[in-house]
C-alpha cells in the first residue's frame, strides 16, 4: 500500500533531509529511487513534490547545489549545509516524538522506537 501523498507532505523535508545526511551527495532521481527502495515502494516521491522541497530547504540554508555536466547532461547534485546537518538529528527526534503521540492519540501499542539511536550511531 502506497502511503498518501496528504500524509507524506509533513514529513518529505525530514525524509530528504535524513536520505541526504546517510547518503552524501545526491542528484534528484537519485533520491527518488533511495526512498522508494528505503520504503519497500510505499513511498514513490513526485517530481511535483521533490524539486519544490529540494529548492525551499535550499532557500533556508539547509542544502547547496553543485551542477555537473556529465557529457551533454546536467545534472544538480544536492547535499546538505552544516545547519542542514545539525537540523536533521532534530527533526528526526521531533518526528519519532510525532509518531509517539499519535501513537498514543489513536491508542495504538507503541513499538519502543523512542530510544532506538541512529543506524549506525552508539546509544547514549
């Protein structure tokens, strides 16, 4: 099941923002393709939703471009700023802190997601 597209508009800034700080320097369909396999496909991302959240975190300092032309293609690589960097780890808390309390707003059992760290990251 595909997730709807009402649901995903308050989380797509945290979803990039998250792929780009795990995946360096990526180029638009480059980060489609990563959502989509992160997401087992439940997530397929629009042209229509990507570029104009691409270009408004850019516009907020969060992200730089660099455009590198590969034979007669262009292609606009993204990558996140040092305050890109810094805000991730905090809009994934705030979002793990959102889907706690809905959790408890639509009195689901929660899994213990709230301590689990970072992939890759130690605990504590």
């Amino acid at each position: 099941m595909m997730h709807s597209s009402e649901l995903l508009k308050g989380t797509l800034q945290t979803i990039l923002l998250k792929v780009l700080k795990d995946n360096g320097r990526m180029y638009g369909y480059e980060l489609t393709q990563r959502v989509k396999d992160l997401s087992d496909a439940r997530i397929l991302l629009t042209e229509g939703a990507l570029y104009p959240t691409l270009h408004k975190l850019e516009a907020e300092g969060m992200l730089k471009t660099e455009v590198v032309t590969i034979g007669k293609r262009v292609r606009k690589y993204y990558s996140l700023t040092a305050e890109g960097k810094s805000l991730v780890k905090e809009r994934v808390a705030e979002f793990i802190e959102f889907i706690n309390t809905m959790g408890n707003v639509l009195q689901i059992p929660q899994p213990a997601i709230s301590g689990t760290p970072f992939p890759g990251e130690k605990k504590g």
